[in-house]
C-alpha cells in the first residue's frame, strides 16, 4: 500500500503535465491522509521569487486588462476543456491528496468546470449601470475595469475548487491571479497550475506571460499576498482566525479583501418535516467530506415533536455510515486531514461532554495504521448551545438541540458568531417564509429541505459575522474583482452644475 500511493500521485502528477523536479527533491513534505505516508517533496517559493512572482503578475495586468472581455473568456472557456479531458486524473489527485471519497474528489473538479462555463458567459455580460442624469444634455453611466492582480489563499478541504472560483471569475475581469494553496495541498494546486498553462499556451500570444501563477509555501508566503500594495485583491478561505489577520492587514492597505471563513452551520427541523428526507440530508450534510466542509452541517435543531422520531434513527445511521479508504472502499466517510484534525475531534466532542452532552461515536476507526486518522462521525445530544457547539471544529461532529418554538429555534441558530450556511426542513409556508425573511436566517446561504452543504456554483457563496462578508462564485460575485467607475457625461454646450449650484466667473 505504502509505495503504492507515492508512485501513483507521481504517474499522475506527471500526466497531468508536472515536471518531476516540481515535486521531488524539495523542502515541503506532503502526505496523503489516506494512509499517513509521504508522497513527495514539493519545491517552495523563496520569499525573493514569491516578491518577484507578484511583480510579475502586476505586468501581466498592463496587458490582460487591455484584452476584450470576451477573449479572456475564451482563455477560461479553454481551461474548462482542460479540466473535463483531466477530470478523471485530478479527481483521484484530489482523493489521494485530501481523502475525499471518489465522489467527492470528480465533484469538486466538476465544480470548477462549472465555473469556467459560467465565467464564459459572464466575459459578455460585465454590465455597468445607466443612469438618469438631473441635468440637460447630460449622461450618467457606470462601467467596471479590471481590479489588477487578486491574491488567492485556498484551504486545503476544497483545494483547487475554490482557487477556480476566483480564478475563472478574475481572468474574465481582467485580473491576474496568483495562488497560495494550503501547505497541505501543494500537489493539486500544481496539477492545476499545468493544466492552466496548457490552456494558456493553447490560447495564443494574447495571453500575457505570469497571467496565472503559484507560490508554494507556508504563513509568510501568504503574508508576502497581503501586505504588498501590488495586489489591490486578496481572497482568503480559510478560519476566522487567519481571516482577522488577513482582513486587518489588507484593509491597513486599503485593498480589498474576500473573505470566506469559518461556518458552524444550522438546520432546523420542523413538526411538518419530511423525515425521510430530512434524514438522508442531514446524514450527507453532517458526515459528507468527513465534517470537513466550510458548509457542513455541525448543528441540528429539532422540534420536541419529532426529536424521538428522528434522533434514534439518525444515531443507527451513525453507527453503520462507512468509514473506510477513499481508494479501496465504497465508504462514505473517508479519512480526516491528520493527526491534529482528530485531536481538535477529540477535544471538542470532551468538551462536549463536560457541558452535558451525550456523544454517539466520534471513536478512531483503524483502516490503515497508525499514520492516518479516521473516526466515526459523532452525534452529540446536547442540552443547550454552550460550549463547543458555538465553535467551529473541523471534523465530523454534529450536535442536536431540542426546540419548541420556531422562534426560538432561529434564535438559536443565529445566536453563534459564524454566519455561512442553514437549512430548514419542514412544509409548512409560513414557517419557511419566516425562515428565509429578514427575521429568519441571518447567513449568507439558507435552504429549504435540504443541508447547508453543496452548493451550486450559480449562487453567491459565503457568509456573513465571522464567516467575513465576502462572496464569491455565481450571481454578482464578479464585482469584487472589478473596479467602479462612474461616469458624467456633457454633450450639450452649457455647463449646469449639480445640485443647481452656480458659479459664473
Ligand atoms: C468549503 O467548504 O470551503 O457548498 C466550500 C459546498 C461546496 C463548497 C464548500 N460547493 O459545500
């Protein structure tokens, strides 16, 4: 087994179109949770060549905010190519890397696919606002440029679909990019990084040199992104703890920053619910991606009327949902990240306890010794939102209250400092209006009879409170990577003044 995954990465990194030297031989060891093994040595970026890097990039901006719109398209529209002929490969480099069920691994790459269609589409349709103008012969019009270079640090749980979300959206809008993956995830990022620049190579001289680029390495590479006045964007996923930084340090700048932070993401369960449903969502909402989603469902408040006839059931589920390798299973639940990821489980499910909780599972599971970490997702019946139920721990830990009013039960779930996704189940209209009302849910994503995870990429995602404001992907998230202009325009022969003022010199 042990070999067994270092040579496969190799075979695929090498397919994908990485040079060797990339991965071996370099300081930064990466392991696969598969089974704790180390399956190359990636070269970092010296902080010199990370400076140079972003030098770079702002040179490319002097040329690719010159391209038409819809010619950047077709860079992002070729990149879409190149992701669906290599979706098999960089799936599986997904799973290997991350541990990610099959599944899971093709999903995430399938969303970047679907990115980079809606990029395409979008490089026609960068609208600008008209606006009546107060005064005669006047025009008044908004239009959006390109923002300049936009900085990317992507987590490790989503390693290349989130850099797609920003990435396709900001080619389109004219800003280079340059990417800071996860230390834990440097091979995939590097996958990508080959598969851009087969696109951009297909794409012709158009394409500036440094367009799109990567810097490998850890905190102060990423603190390199923030602080230099050359990025005017700068996306970050990842914990609200690196998110206060970087947002700070940004905004010290005054550049712009996209901030897609922790979740600790709700769903309430209503008398009118359809049980079946409402299991089935829960159980993929709360164990999908072993607990490790920004979106994953990590509290469930259910109705005292239906608590008996949902909880015992979910907790069998529990207790037979498969735990197991990513690579030579079926299981659903697939290993955490490491080590470090288990022990903050472990703590958090004590903690739990302590303040009253009853803890279905949550044990170590050994599938392959003891380099990796797997463990049975844990349901904490809890007796009130104390604790670590208002903390976001990244793993698969779901905590159950009880209600009795759904006043009460959105309470609950708005009352934690994280606002990314929620759900409620139930059929009653009045009851999911209220929910999805400017009363209801106070985050950035809420659905009706389905988990808070699994978002399409159509929608605007991200949240609001410590989850950090920003949004990225569908709807209008576009705007982030431009800059407004408004414009006043005079084609008569007078010049009125606004507001009516005079002044005749
Ligand atoms: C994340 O967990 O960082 O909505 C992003 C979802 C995915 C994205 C999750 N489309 O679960």
């Amino acid at each position: 087994m042990t070999n067994l995954i270092a040579s496969e990465v190799h075979d695929l990194l090498v397919r994908l179109g990485v040079p060797a030297a990339r991965f071996t031989g370099g300081t930064l060891a990466v392991r696969s949770p598969v089974t704790g093994e180390e399956i190359a040595r990636v070269v970092e970026s010296a902080p010199e060549d990370a400076r140079r890097t972003i030098g770079a990039a702002a040179e490319a901006f002097t040329a690719w905010r010159r391209v038409p719109a819809p010619r950047r398209g077709e860079l992002v529209r070729l990149l879409g190519e190149e992701l669906r002929a290599s979706k098999e490969a960089l799936g599986r480099l997904v799973t290997l890397e991350v541990g990610k069920v099959v599944s899971e691994g093709l999903g995430e790459v399938q969303e970047m696919i679907d990115i980079c269609d809606f990029a395409v589409g979008l490089s026609r349709q960068l609208y600008g606002l008209t606006i009546q103008s107060e005064r005669p012969d006047h025009r008044l019009t908004e239009q959006w440029h390109p923002a300049g270079v936009v900085g990317v640090i992507s987590a490790f749980n989503f390693p290349v679909a989130v850099w797609s979300w920003n990435a396709a959206l900001a080619f389109v809008c004219g800003d280079p990019v340059v990417w800071k993956p996860s230390e834990k995830t440097p091979l995939t990022a590097l996958a990508v990084q080959a598969l851009f620049d087969r696109a951009v190579a297909r794409f012709g001289d158009d394409a500036p040199a440094n367009l799109g680029t990567l810097l490998i390495g850890g905190r102060e590479i990423g603190e390199l992104l923030v602080d230099d006045a050359r990025v005017p964007v700068v996306s970050a996923t990842g914990s609200t703890r690196m998110g206060r930084i970087v947002g700070e340090r940004v905004a010290r700048r005054f550049g712009k920053s996209i901030l897609e932070l922790g979740g600790n993401n709700a769903s309430i369960v209503t008398p009118s619910a359809d049980l079946e449903l409402t299991l089935r969502a829960v159980a993929f909402g709360a164990m999908g991606t072993a607990g490790q989603r920004c979106t994953t469902l990590r509290r469930l408040i259910v109705h005292e009327d239906v608590y008996d006839a949902l909880v015992p059931r979910l907790a069998q589920v529990y207790q037979r949902i498969s735990v197991g390798s990513p690579i030579d299973s079926d299981a659903l639940v697939g290993p955490l990240i490491d080590g470090a990821s288990f022990e903050a489980m472990q703590a958090s499910l004590s903690d739990a306890k302590a303040h009253g909780g009853i803890v279905h599972g949550g044990e170590r599971v050994d599938v392959n010794g003891d380099g990796s970490f797997y463990a049975r997702p844990a349901l904490v019946e809890m007796p009130g939102q104390v604790g670590p139920v208002r903390e976001e721990t990244f793993a698969p830990i779901l905590y159950v209250l009880k209600y009795s009013a759904l006043d009460e039960a959105i309470a609950l779930q708005n009352d934690v400092p994280q606002g990314l996704s929620s759900s409620i189940f139930g059929n009653d209209l009045r009851e999911i209006e209220l929910f999805l009302s400017g009363a209801g849910s106070d985050c950035g994503i809420a659905n009706v009879n389905m988990g808070p995870s699994g978002a399409e990429i159509g929608g605007a995602f991200g949240g609001e409170k410590e989850t950090g404001g920003g949004r990225e992907s569908g709807s209008d998230a576009w705007r982030a990577y431009m800059r407004r202009q408004t414009n006043a325009i005079n084609y008569g022969r007078t010049l009125p003044l606004a507001q009516g003022v005079t002044f005749d010199i």
